[in-house]
C-alpha cells in the first residue's frame, strides 16, 4: 500500500507506526527497512504494540536499534509517553532520534512544544503559561472547533480539552461540569471569564 502511495505522489510520503502487533510479532526492524527501501522520507514509530494499546509504558529500545541500523538513513523519530522537556532530553539522549512526537501530552496543553524547543536550546525550564494565557488559548481553540466542525461537534471535540487546559486547579470540577454539558456559545465564554476572574491570581501551574 505504501508503495502505491509513494509511487503516485510527487509529495514526501511519511510513515508512523507501532512495534508490531503484539509481543510475539514485534517486526518494526523489518517493517522500517522494508519502508525506507519502497521510498518514504521519515518514520515516527510509537513504541508500544497494537495489542498493548495504552497498557504499560512506551518501550524505546527497538527505537533506538532503528535508529542506530546503518541501513537505515532515513529520520527516524520517536513516540509514546514523553509529557515534558526532561523526558524529551532523556529520550533524545539515549535514544538519538532525529526527531520526538507528543500525543497526549499536548491535549489542552499546547504549550510543550515551545517548553521543549525553549529546553533544548537553554537548558532551562520555560514558566508555564499563567491562567490569562490558557483562557486566551482555549477560547480560540474553542473558536477554531467551531469554525472548523461547526456547531455541534465543535463544542463535543472541545469537551476533552477543558479538564487539561486547567489541570491541577483546585475545585476546578464545578466549572468543567458546566464546561462540558452546555450547548451555548456565550455560556461557555461566560464560564471561562469566570475562571479568569476566579483563578487570577493562581500561582504558575504545572500540569
Ligand atoms: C485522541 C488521540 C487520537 C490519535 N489518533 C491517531 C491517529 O489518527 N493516527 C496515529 O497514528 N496515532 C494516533 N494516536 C496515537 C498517537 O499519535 C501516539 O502514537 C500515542 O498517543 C502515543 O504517544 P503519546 O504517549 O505522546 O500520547 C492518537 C492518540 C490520541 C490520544
């Protein structure tokens, strides 16, 4: 199939996959070289199998094999489990890869991308982003669901993000509950100018 593809398009064709499908058939070795040689131009490969699904933690050793195959000249970048800059560094470090994705991490907290780059190049740790910042995020994100998926599903698609955006804040749970069953636009801004008001003058919160 990736071969077709490849072969149709004048367009870089990349490819993510996983280990394999379960302990017994863990075949990415192959699956990479097989992948690089028919012609794509990168591979992110998530380190856990199909049949794993989200159990257990992300295993990068076969990653970092990959990586380190000198038949393999392609960029290789790794993914499962890296939710800040530390363990970013860690992985790049002892893995080598030529490039990390983020998944979870970075649902309703957009922002370790930048923490990360900001890392990598200081070798400090960015301030998080102060409640006026994850209001002003979420409200175009907010705006963007709806312009994109319209009404209904826009405010559906939102209802993952908000418990994220304000994670760690105390007694959050009565704003996400009205976060996540309203319908009206101007009731959810309305909620959210709340936790402005409410949360202002939180410290910087983690997440
Ligand atoms: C909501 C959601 C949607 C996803 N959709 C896809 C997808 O369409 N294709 C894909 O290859 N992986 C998809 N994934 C898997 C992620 O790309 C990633 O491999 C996995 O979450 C592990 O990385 P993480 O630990 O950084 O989250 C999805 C994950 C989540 C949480």
């Amino acid at each position: 199939m990736t071969s077709e593809i490849v072969k149709i398009t004048k367009l870089p064709v990349t490819v993510k996959t996983r280990l394999g499908w379960d302990d017994t058939t863990k075949n990415v070795t192959e699956v990479a070289e097989r992948l690089q040689d028919i012609g794509i131009q990168a591979l992110s490969i998530h380190g856990r199998t199909r049949a794993q699904l989200y159990k257990g933690s992300a295993d990068w050793t076969l990653i970092g094999e990959i990586k380190n195959n000198p038949r393999i000249t392609i960029p290789i970048f790794g993914n499962g489990d890296v939710d800040s800059p530390e363990k970013a560094k860690m992985m790049r470090d002892t893995y080598g890869v030529d490039g990390i994705m983020i998944g979870r991490a970075s649902i309703g907290y957009p922002w370790i991308f930048n923490e990360i780059k900001h890392y990598f190049k200081t070798g400090e740790l960015a301030p998080p982003p102060d409640v006026a910042m994850r209001v002003a995020t979420c409200r175009k994100h907010l705006q963007r669901s709806l312009e994109w998926k319209g009404l209904v599903t826009g405010i559906h698609e939102m209802r993952r993000h908000y418990v994220n955006y304000f994670k760690g804040f105390d007694h959050f749970k009565e704003y996400r509950m009205k976060l996540v069953t309203s319908y009206s636009i101007d009731e959810i801004n309305g909620i959210l100018d709340e936790i402005l008001i409410r949360y202002a003058d939180n410290d910087l919160i983690k997440v």
